[in-house]
C-alpha cells in the first residue's frame, strides 16, 4: 500500500492584546510642615495642580485628617479638577512619602489595587491615614520642617490586538528514524557482517561513532579495515541485529516477552565486548526488573562477569528473600552460576 507524504505543519498564527495608558508624575514640596498642624480636621489644603492624560488634576493634603478618628494623621486625596459625569476619568495612581534621596518610601508608599472613576460625583481617591504624626516627626524624611510627596498618575488609554511574530512548531528530533530507515535500506553501506547464517549491510562511520571497539575494527589498523565483509564468530544473528539497531536508532527493537530476558542477557554480553555503555546499562535494567528463580543464577553470574553492580546486587537481595535460594538451587540456571562464579556463592553465604 502506496502511504501519502503526511503535509508538513503549518506555523501557528499568534497575536496579542496590548493595553496603551498615559502616565506621569508629580512632586509635590511641604514646606513649613509644622505650621500646617492645626488647620481642623477634615479641612485640606489643595496644591500641586498638574496636567496629565489630558487633564488637570491636584492633591488633596489634609493635615489633621479628613475624618474625626483621624486627628493624628495626615490625609492625602487625588483630585480630578475638572470633569462631569459623562466625561469620566478612569485612573490608577500611587502616592509616596519620598525619603531625602527623593526615591519612594515602601513603608509610605500606598498604590491603588485597581482603576478608578474620577468624575464630578465622585472626583477625589487617596488614604485617610497616610503617615500619622508621630512618625513623620521622628523619621528622617522630616528634614528642616520640610517633606515631599510623589503623585504617580497611569489613564488607560486604548486596548488593542497586534498580531505577533507566528509561533513556529518544531516538532521532535526524529534523526533516530530516518537512520533507522537508512539501516534497514542498507542504502550506500560499505561494510557487510556474517552472523551464522544471516548477512547485515552496515555503515562503518555510524558503527564507529557509537563504539571504539567498532571504530578501531572498521577504521583503525585491523585487518577488518579494508575487508567488505565482516564475519562475527560469537553472538547471534538475532542479538547483533538488535545491536545494529540500537547503534541507528538509540533504541531496543520490540521484542516477544517471554525471549526479552534472555535476548537481553546476551545483548548485555555485546554490549560489553563492544564497550557500549548505554545500551549495556539499558539491558541490566530489563533483567533487574525480570530476576526469577529460573533466571537469577545465569544473570548473577552474568552480572559478576561483566561488572555489573546493580544487576549483581538486585540479585543477591532476591536470593536473601525467604525460599527463593531453595526454589532457585532447583533450577539448572544455579549449576551454571556454581561451576563459574563460586566466590559469588560464598558472598551470598556471607549475606546477613
């Protein structure tokens, strides 16, 4: 069956909403801080008229407070000078007790949590209790009888949408397919390899790049150099086919459950001999993960044999468990690991 070229993935279109506002500051100068105490409470002193979005606003500054339980306190209002209720202002503002570096105070810097409507019914916003008294007296952004204040003003002023520079799917590495495609192809290889009674077409610089033992084989001083074609005397057809596969693809091919132990057994032999790391540790996990009575003696003595210490010990702990040793001596697999590896026997003796 004729398979259809799979389109290729268009970049996705993106755009954004842009929120545009009209901001500006203003500081306002309390000169002669003392002689304003006294005026009563909930009188102010308008001051500090400025222009901003297109409009005129001004600071409310109340010296005793603006309501009766605020007598200690200084109160500080923004104020939208002139408007009515179809012409309302919506604003955020902030208002800060400046220090003597002119920079904000946090501790007196107030900022409203959300936007406001400034009209004529409703024109002034700001904090009842600003700073009381007694703490502006003994701080130190009382200098000379003389303190300022910042008014920061941000209007809203359009929302939009631009469109944005397309957000681009990549999708996933797929080179592991493609030479895995080139492998099964046998496309342009140089190299061929007699495993019993079956041939493999190969690449000598793929092999190279993913084993030293193949690279000094195929490209180093070995006779194997200039041979074009390789005989392997001592694994399997079918374990130095999964070989070659993982070399391409940096995975195992599937496999049937009830042969994936013993192919990886094998396979863990290979991997050893053509000192391939990964795919050594990769066999020692499946064979952890498949330790049985029948099958732990051949893999400890494979894990002795091979420098493998978390196969050996994963086995060393299933032998220690209650009636397995007893089931697992009853199995010819045990004969094996006696006759190789008996000093692994007397570290299992050993094992409290």
């Amino acid at each position: 069956m004729e398979r259809r070229p799979r389109p290729s993935a268009s970049p996705l279109s993106a755009s954004a909403i842009v929120a545009h506002a009209d901001s500006g500051s203003h500081i306002l100068k309390i000169d002669g801080n003392s002689r304003t105490k006294g005026l009563g409470n909930g009188k102010f002193i308008k001051f500090g008229k400025f222009d901003e979005g297109g409009h005129r606003w001004c600071v409310m500054y109340y010296p005793d407070g603006n309501v009766s339980d605020t007598t200690d306190c200084i109160s500080i209002y923004l104020r939208l000078e002139h408007g009515d209720d179809a012409n309302e202002v919506k604003a955020q503002y902030r208002l800060s007790l400046l220090g003597q570096d002119m920079q904000p105070v946090p501790a007196y810097s107030f900022q409203s949590n959300q936007i406001r409507t400034f009209s004529s019914k409703d024109r002034s916003w700001g904090y009842t209790k600003f700073i009381k008294w007694k703490d502006l007296e003994e701080s130190l952004h009382l200098r000379d009888d003389v303190f300022s204040i910042r008014c920061d003003v941000t209007m809203p002023k359009e929302i939009i949408t631009e469109p944005t520079a397309p957000a681009i799917a990549v999708p996933l590495s797929d080179i592991t397919k493609h030479l895995g495609q080139v492998l099964l192809s046998g496309d342009a290889a140089d190299v061929t390899f007699d495993v019993g009674r079956e041939t493999f077409a190969a690449h000598r610089c793929i092999l190279a790049a993913r084993s030293p033992v193949f690279k000094e084989e195929l490209l180093g001083s070995m006779k194997e150099k200039e041979a074009d074609c390789v005989k392997i005397e001592d694994v399997e057809a079918k374990v130095f086919k999964a070989l070659l596969h993982f070399s391409y693809t940096d995975s195992l091919p599937e496999m049937d459950k009830d042969e994936t132990a013993a192919v990886a057994q094998h396979l863990l032999v290979a991997a050893d001999k053509y000192n391939m790391d990964r795919l050594k540790l990769i066999c020692e996990d499946k064979l952890c993960s498949r330790i049985c009575s029948s099958t732990v003696g051949t893999t400890l003595a494979l894990a002795e044999q091979h420098g493998c210490g978390a196969l050996k010990e994963a086995c060393l702990n299933f032998l220690v468990a209650p009636g397995n040793l007893k089931a697992a001596r009853a199995c010819q697999g045990f004969d094996h690991l006696t006759r190789s590896c008996p000093c692994v026997l007397e570290e299992l003796a050993a094992t409290p």
